[in-house]
C-alpha cells in the first residue's frame, strides 16, 4: 500500500509544482499592477504589497492609448483565427483526401515558409504592402498574419481529418450527399475540436505578435496591444505598474476567449479516436 501511495504523492506534488511554476508570472504581474508608486520600491521583494490600488488600471483606461491598442488586437486577432480556421479546413481536408498532382511539391513549399526567421522578412513584405496601401492597417496586419499562420494550421487540421475514416463520407455519398454536402454535414461536426484547437493557436499567435505590429504599423491608430506596451517606456524608465496594469487587461479577452471555445477543446481531448 505504502508502495503505490509514495509514487501517487509525487506524481501530485509534482504537477503542483508545476502549476504554480506556470502561474507565479500571472501571480507577479497582479502583484506589481495593484502596487501603488509609493510602495513599488519603498518595500522591497514582497510577495503582496501592504497596500493595494487601482490607480494604475484607472490611468491605463482612462488616461492612455489602451483602450484603442485593446480594440485594434481585438479585431485583428478574431479575424485573423476567423479566417485561418476556415482556409485550414479546407486546406486540410484537401491534403487529407485527395491525391493530387505536385501534393508533395506544395507540402515541401508549405514546410519552407516556416524554416525563414521572421526578422529577413521584414523588409520585402514591407515593400509588398505599401505600395498596395496596406501599410499602417488593421487589414495589412491581417493579411500578414494569416499568410504566416495557414501553413502550420494546415497541417494541424489535416492531421485532424486523417484521424476520420473515409466510410462515413463515402456511406453519405451512397446515399446521395454530394461531397461538399457530406464535408459541411459529416466531417465537419466531427471536426470542430480540431478547429477550436487552430482558432486558439492562432488567435493567442496573433494577440501576442509584436516583430511585424511594429515595423508594419507607425501611426497609433494601428497600433494593437503589443505595441501599445512599448509606449510605458520612455528613455527615463519604465512605469512598471501601469505596464502590468495593461497586461492584466489583455488577459482578460484571451481567458474569455478560450472559455467560449473550452468545450470543443475538452472534447478534443476526450473523444480519442472515431470509430469506424
């Protein structure tokens, strides 16, 4: 008994630690957002101040450019996820199903595209987008985003499609579902947690991506969340309280976010294989 009981206390404390390892940043970040200015030095390392305000999320929102940079990643993010999903889906089904001429050749260049530091291609998309006036937009941001993240969502949802036996749309063809019929009724309810899981790997890619935000984009009205960060820095310091202030804000729609989309996940995680 002892013998079992050691190991299951191990196990447990060992995935404990681990949690709060992966927490204690989020732990950290409350702490400097609550602390007031006063107190922000005065008092050393301490794991929660002796006095708590808002003063700094009340100046963030009230008082700075956040509530615009807040928007802009908002909108930038969902359309970018909204439309990677839906060109991955069908991307993928198509890897997954069909054998078709020069498959390897496009596998290979989709590989390729992943392998170039993001850094070497600044400049050449820069030269891309102005001339087409998507420079300093919403929609230039987009248009970037999801060219960088459709390959790897392809994969990621063909991977998923492999994963469903090929009877269940040929038994609906039988029938009489034309394949789109049989895609849109069939494969992709059964789907969906793989499509949850590329929403989110790429909504939090582009809500997190600073490189291409700031190079791309030079006016404030453009500027998302990332980049609005960059704005509690000045070449006199760096307001702490206010920059931990805003990163507890941009929590907020990612947690919402992946609570919208948990069940799908959950079931992603559960349903294993599907049986034929």
């Amino acid at each position: 008994m002892r013998r079992r009981l050691l190991p299951t206390i191990a196990h447990r404390l060992a995935i404990l630690a681990y949690i709060l390892f992966a927490l204690f940043p989020l732990f950290w970040l409350l702490k400097v957002a609550v602390t007031p200015n006063d107190l922000m030095y005065s008092e050393g390392v301490r794991l929660w101040p002796s006095r708590t305000s808002l003063e700094h999320f009340r100046f963030v929102l009230e008082n700075s450019n956040f509530p615009l940079f807040f928007r802009n990643s908002v909108i930038v993010s969902l359309a970018t996820a909204a439309i990677v999903t839906v060109v991955s889906a069908f991307g993928g089904y198509a890897f997954s199903r069909f054998d078709f001429r020069g498959k390897l050749w496009i596998t290979g260049l989709l590989l390729v595209t992943q392998m170039f530091p993001l850094v070497m291609l600044i400049a050449p998309i820069f030269k891309m987008l102005s001339p087409l006036g998507l420079t300093n937009s919403l929609s230039g941001l987009v248009l970037v985003y999801t060219a960088f993240n459709v390959p790897f969502a392809i994969f990621l949802m063909q991977s998923f499609f492999d994963g469903i036996p090929k009877d269940l749309e040929e038994a609906a063809q039988i029938d009489g579902a034309s394949r789109f019929r049989a895609f849109a009724e069939i494969i992709v309810p059964l789907t969906l947690p793989g499509m949850a899981a590329t929403l989110g790997f790429v909504f939090t890619a582009a809500w997190s991506e600073l490189l291409f935000a700031l190079m791309l984009v030079s006016k404030v009205d453009a500027s998302t969340f990332p980049v609005g960060l960059l704005t509690f820095v000045s070449k006199f310091g760096v307001d702490f309280g206010q920059m931990m202030a805003a990163g507890v804000l941009a929590l907020i729609p990612a947690i919402l976010f992946f609570l919208l989309i948990q069940r799908f996940l959950v079931q992603g995680l559960t349903a294993g294989a599907v049986k034929g």
